[in-house]
C-alpha cells in the first residue's frame, strides 16, 4: 500500500510534465475523446457504441487474471487524461476509486457498472469450498446476464453522449442496435431453459455466473464463489461434485476461461461428463483480443453449450 500511495503522489507531480506537449486532457491530438475501460466487457460496449469515434484503452491485459489487476503508473497517466472511465466499481478494482481520490475528476465522465444493475452478493452454495474471509462481496460479474449487459450499454451511452454531444446521436442508435442483439440473446438462452432436461449446472471451477442463473432459474453446484482467490479444491468439494453429477445425470462439466482446467479434467475423467468451456467475458486471450473477439460472440458460443449441459 505505501508503494501504491507514494506511486500516485509521484505521478500527480509528474503528469502535467509528462503531457505537456499540447494534447488536451480528455481528447486525443485528432480530437476523439480519450476512454479507459478497466476489463474486457467495459471494453467492448464501448467499443461496440462508439466505434471509431473515441480513443479506446482497455487497462486489463489480454489474458490477465482479472482480480488481481495492479496498476501502472502508465494506467494512471491514461486515467488522468481520459474524458469517459469505466469499470466494474466492485472490490477487485477497488484501486480505481483510490487512483480517482487522488486527481481532480470533475470534468470526467464516470462509470461504474454496478450502479447500473442491482447488485447481489456473492453465495456459498451446498459443496463449495468456504471463503477464509467472514465478509462475502458483491459479485462482480453482471454482465454475465444479458439483461443486466443492456443497462450496462446505455449506462456507457449516457457517459459518451455527455462527453461528446457532437456525436451523441451516432452513439444513441448504436447503443440502441447494440441492446437489441443483447435482447436477442437473451430471448435464446431463455428459450433454451424453456426447452430443457434440467435446471442444474455443475462448474469444476470457480463460478461467476451469479447473475446468469438467477436470470434464468437456473442451479447451479461449483467449486468456488466467482471472486475467490483459491484454485485448489479440497478432495471432500471434488468429491461432491462427482457425487451430483453421477446422481442427477448431469452431462457436462463446466470449466471458465483462463483456467488450468484441473479440476473438471479430474470431475470429467470420474465422470464421464463431457467438459466445455462457459466463458463469463472477464477477460479473453491475446489472440482473440488481437482477432477482435467481441463479447456477443463470446456469449453466443455460451448458448449451445448450455444446451447440451440441461439436455
């Protein structure tokens, strides 16, 4: 903590120096308003409303472990010289609200995603391993239900339309187009529940898909809360979800992205369960990002793994 601290009092010297050379803050030399995204959801939506008409940064790299996000001192710059800021606003970047202390954000717009949905708090259901800490958070991943990605969207439109009122209604009717496909997504995962065997999911893995199963009904058994910073399950939390897989019949295991994958080779290798990836879009690999993956492809691929799991 006192490295960070002294970290952002050398940088608040050292700003004003280090972009002196007549790039206004909040815009690029062409003009574009400059926006920092933390993660990779705040990164497409911007992107997907926006376009070419803004000077984007996404903080987390590529292929990161989200959770443990630190800083550098060039993520600050880019922080303090940005029109329009967005980031989850949840514990993991805690160290957004602290770096945003330090400078002066009165003519920055920004977003915290959570404020855009309702947030719940993170569970500890039958089999999973128990937090060490009392406290549980807030669960951070709300995009994981696509309704929740839809406020999250025009939350993000509201900001760029402020920040850059010329083209607010180009941003508008992106963000309007942009929510119609989130709709649309929806309406197939909910068709897919609808249609299904069963209402249970098993995830050999941590689980950051709170909001997804509440959206649809869904239960879910998984090894850890979506947030935990463990990765090694005891033998009595593998143990059981063997157990619930063999007694409810269940045909897939799920694992997340950037995992090691261990624990659903060991569930799927005692099981039989096939074992698929169900991609929250906390983050994604360097090769996609370089490929533009986007977040409604990402998603669209959840849908039929889904549906041969509740099959």
């Amino acid at each position: 903590m006192k490295r960070f601290i002294f970290m952002v009092i050398m940088l608040s010297l050292s700003v004003r120096a280090l972009f002196a050379g007549g790039e206004k803050e909040g815009a690029d030399k062409s003009g574009k308003p400059q926006v920092v995204a933390v993660n990779f959801p705040a990164y497409d939506f911007a992107r997907q409303i926006a376009g070419d008409q803004i000077n984007l940064t996404m903080l987390l790299p590529p292929g990161a472990e989200s959770h443990s996000l630190e800083p550098t001192p060039r993520d600050i710059i880019k922080i303090k010289n940005c029109a329009v800021l967005i980031y989850t606003g949840g514990e993991s970047d805690e160290w957004v609200d602290r770096i945003l202390k330090s400078m002066d954000v009165s003519k920055k717009k920004i977003v915290r995603m959570m404020e855009a949905v309702d947030p719940v708090k993170e569970e500890i259901v039958e089999g999973m391993e128990k937090e060490k800490e009392e406290n549980i958070a807030y669960d951070e991943h709300i995009w994981t239900s696509p309704k929740n990605a839809v406020r999250i969207v025009r939350a993000i439109a509201n900001a760029l339309c402020e920040a850059d009122a010329a083209n607010a209604v180009f941003f508008r009717k992106n963000a309007e187009s942009y929510a119609a496909e989130l709709e649309k997504l929806d309406a197939e995962f909910q068709a897919v529940v609808n249609s299904a065997k069963r209402k249970i999911i098993i995830f050999g893995d941590r689980f950051p898909f709170r909001y997804f199963t509440d959206a649809y009904g869904l239960k879910y058994y998984a090894a850890f809360p979506g947030c935990s910073t463990e990765t090694e399950p005891s033998a009595a939390t593998v143990a059981f979800l063997i157990n619930k897989i063999r007694a409810e019949k269940i045909p897939v295991v799920f694992y997340i992205e950037l995992s090691n994958e261990k624990m659903a080779d060991t569930i799927a290798a005692e099981t039989g369960a096939k074992k698929l990836i169900f991609h929250s879009c906390h983050n994604i690999t360097k090769r996609d990002f370089d490929r533009g993956v986007t977040f409604l492809e990402i998603q669209k691929a959840n849908v039929p793994r889904l549906r041969e799991a509740l099959q």
